[in-house]
C-alpha cells in the first residue's frame, strides 16, 4: 500500500494508526453480537462440534497405545486446568490495575504427544483423513475397537500416503508426530522462524522437514504447491480448514465439564474471560466456537497477538480480512512469538467469527519474556513467550470501564468474573532454550 492509501485506512479505522507504530494496543469489536445472531455466519454449529468429539472419542482407544502420557486419560488429549493466584496478585502490582474476578490458566501448553494447542486441531485433522481412507478402503468402520490401528496392516497402508503442511514450528510438530506414528509418510514446510529443536524432534520422528529462509505465508504456499499433483497427498491447509477449526472446538465442552469439577460457576452473574493467542486464527477461532456454543453470550473471547505480527486484528477491524497483510502496512512481522508470526489472518476465520468476538488486543516482545518469567517465579509454571500473550488481557479488560458498561457488565459481575488466560505452548521447550527464555526478563 502507498502511504496516502494507509492514512485513509488509519482515518477509517484509527486504531490501525497504533499497529502502524508497533504501539501495544487493544480494539474491541464493535460488531459484536450475541450468539443466535453470530452464529448463522459461522457456517458450522453444534452438531458439527459432537461429530468431532464422536470421532475423538472412537480414536482413544488407540491413541492410549500410541501415546502411553495419555493412557491415564483414557487416550482422550486434554490439558489441565489450574487458578494462579499468585500470578493474579503479581499481575495486579505490575500494573498498577486490580484484577476483578479470578485468575485462572488453561495448560494447553501442557497437551500431551505435541505440547502446544496444536495437539487439538492437528492431531484431529490427522486422524480425520486417516479414518476417511481407512474407511473407504473397507478396513474401518466407526463401531471397530480403533486400537487395531496400530497393526502392521494398517501402518502399511497409510505408508501408500503422504501428508503435508505449512508450518512455523507446532503445528509441524502436531501433523508431524501423528501422521508418522499412524505410518503416513509426511512432509513439514518449515518457516525461518521455527526453531532447530522443534525441526530435530520431527526428524528424530521420522518426519521430512523442509526449510524454508521465507516466513509462514511462504512455508504455507510452497506445501501446498508441493502437494499439488499428487493425489495421494493430503495437505493440511491452516489457513482455511474447517477440521482444524472443528478440532479446536472440541474444548468448549471439556472446559465446561473441568469448570463444573473445579466448582467455577459460569453464567450471566458470573461471565468468563478467555484471551486466546492469535497467529492465522484456527486455534483461536476454534476455541472460540466451542467456548460460544458450550457458555453462550456468558463468555467473552478475546484475541491476542504481538506487536509485529497483528494479522487478526488488522484484518478485522479494517474488515478486509484475508485481503490485507501486516506486510502491506509496512510492519516485519517478526517476533519471537512461535505460532503468531504470521503477516496474513485466515479468510474464513476472521470472516466466521467476526460477530462472535469481543476484541483483539497487541503487545510486545519484552511483554511477553516479562511475563513468562514473573508466570515462572509466581507459579512455577514455563511457557513459550507466545503462550504468554494472553496473560496481557485481563488487566485491559479490567480498566476500561467504557467497555464494560456498553456490555452491562455492573462492578459485580466484574467481581464475580472469572480470567482464563488460554496457554496455548510451551510444554517441549528443551530446558537449555527455556533458561534463554528466563534470562530475558526485564530485572
Ligand atoms: C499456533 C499457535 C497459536 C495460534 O494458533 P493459530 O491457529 O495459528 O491462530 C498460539 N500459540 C501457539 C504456541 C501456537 O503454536
């Protein structure tokens, strides 16, 4: 874009004005709106959300043999769900702002088999394609005891099949470790951003990796390019897959039931917050879904990305989506934020979710190191600076009174409020890389 065509941007949409300095930010949507008349938009519903439960649940079976951490749990990936309440109280000193409500984190950081968020979507869309084509070649049918997919038969088969996927380090390691214990023979596309230790443990699972000196939106490009042609190769394509969404979804429902253990009340006396960290939206945006269809109008999403890489909230606020890169606003779209390098949203995501979500918010870089090491020294919980992204929001939801009031949300349901701030990796960080991590806090 030519300068003069960014200042009538910025004069249409000034919060686009922040981006463009890298200044941290938030944007909430004024399109929000309640979920009867958000939800025909999305193009998926309720029904949509079961099927994929139905079909994780018809795989446990097998996953409990081919991944002994999820034995435990039956062969069902989910992650923890814990109150930090040190955290909360740190948080409140850093910044000067109290805190209505509780503070509470969502462990997908701690997924089994990949470590981050992407255990959901990937690992689903992994398994999605190989029960279609065990299916259709007459060798599966969804009453079976799936842990017969661990036979020898099986792997042979799929090893006539390849799959493929653009990635910046985790969904690789998602798409990756499962399609090669299934037997596929997979491909990941890798961006310069993904880490050598995340490239080795692909490797060490058998998994081809290819590099890639671009960033995600070439990584993504020539995977798909690399598939074209072959028929027998699937590609896994994050910026536009309803599976992967749908494999997201899934954790509305199991949140729900962990909230109901734990005795966390979610209704209209009592809303719930959840910043998610955005990189193309899938993760985000399926979590959102689920979150919308199990709380309804009781939970508010909020979106969260670096500074350099605010694709989401540029696409949505300036409504042009997919059409509109962080690149042609003149920013890098370099950050040190695993997963949320990414310069361009998902068409469908932004354009599924646009009435659903309350806002998106940008912080920097350092925010996020200061944060992964005050998380640390609270908690004694280790994240990817990524994952820490949503840890920035619930002290701007909280001091922007304005807000609040347009949503008739009283001081009350503020006090009854619960924060989930949604950790979405971290949990395979070599220790040597994670004491860098550490070292980068401000003192
Ligand atoms: C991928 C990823 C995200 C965001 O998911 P998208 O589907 O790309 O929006 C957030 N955090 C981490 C650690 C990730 O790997």
């Amino acid at each position: 874009m030519t300068r003069t065509e960014i200042t009538a941007l910025i004069n249409r949409c000034p919060v686009i004005g922040d981006l463009v300095e890298l200044k941290e930010t938030i944007w909430f949507n004024p399109g929000v709106t309640s979920l009867e008349a958000g939800l025909p938009y999305v193009g998926l519903d309720a029904e949509d959300i079961a099927d994929a439960s139905r079909r994780l649940q018809r795989f446990a079976p097998y996953l409990a043999g081919a991944f002994p951490e999820t034995a435990a749990s039956a062969g069902i990936i989910e992650s923890p769900l814990v109150a930090i309440p040190a955290m909360h109280s740190v948080l409140e000193q850093r910044y000067g702002q109290p805190i209505a409500g509780k503070l509470w984190l969502k462990k997908d950081s701690h997924l089994p088999v990949s470590g981050s968020i992407k255990a959901r979507g990937g690992i689903y869309e992994v398994l999605t394609h190989a029960e279609k084509l065990a299916t259709q070649a007459g060798l599966l049918s969804p009453d079976d005891d799936y842990s017969k997919l661990s036979g020898a038969k099986f792997r042979a088969f799929f090893s006539q099949y390849r799959i493929a996927v653009g990635s910046t380090g985790n969904l690789g390691l998602s798409i990756g470790i499962m399609s090669a214990r299934l037997g596929f023979h997979v491909t990941v596309h890798m961006s310069a951003d993904a880490r050598a230790w995340k490239k080795a443990k692909l490797r060490e699972h058998g998994v081809d990796v290819v590099e890639y000196e671009q960033d995600y939106g070439v990584a993504v490009a020539q995977g798909r390019k690399a598939a074209q042609g072959d028929s027998r190769c699937f590609f896994i394509d994050d910026e536009n897959s309803r599976t992967l969404f749908l494999g997201y979804s899934v954790a509305g429902e199991r949140l729900k039931a962990q909230f109901q253990q734990q005795g966390v009340v979610v209704d209209r006396d009592h809303p719930l917050f959840v910043y998610l960290p955005c990189g193309v939206g899938g993760g985000p945006g399926g979590v959102a879904f689920g979150l919308k269809m199990a709380f309804g109008d009781d939970v508010h999403c909020l979106f969260a990305e670096p500074t350099h890489s605010p694709c989401m909230l540029l696409g949505m606020s300036s409504g042009l989506h997919d059409a509109i890169s962080v690149q042609d606003i003149g920013i890098d779209n370099l950050t040190a934020a695993d997963g949320l390098a990414v310069g361009r949203a998902s068409g469908f995501v932004g354009r599924a979710m646009e009435r659903l979500i309350d806002g998106c918010y940008t912080l920097d870089d350092q925010t996020m190191y200061d944060l992964l090491g005050w998380l640390d020294e609270a908690e004694n919980i280790r994240l990817e600076p990524s994952a820490l992204a949503g840890m920035a929001g619930p002290q701007r939801v909280c001091a922007d009174g304005a807000w609040q009031q347009m949503h008739l949300l009283t001081a009350q349901q503020m006090k009854n409020s619960t924060h989930l701030v949604w950790a979405t990796g971290g949990g395979m960080v070599p220790p040597q890389e994670m004491a860098q991590y550490l070292e980068k806090r401000r003192r």
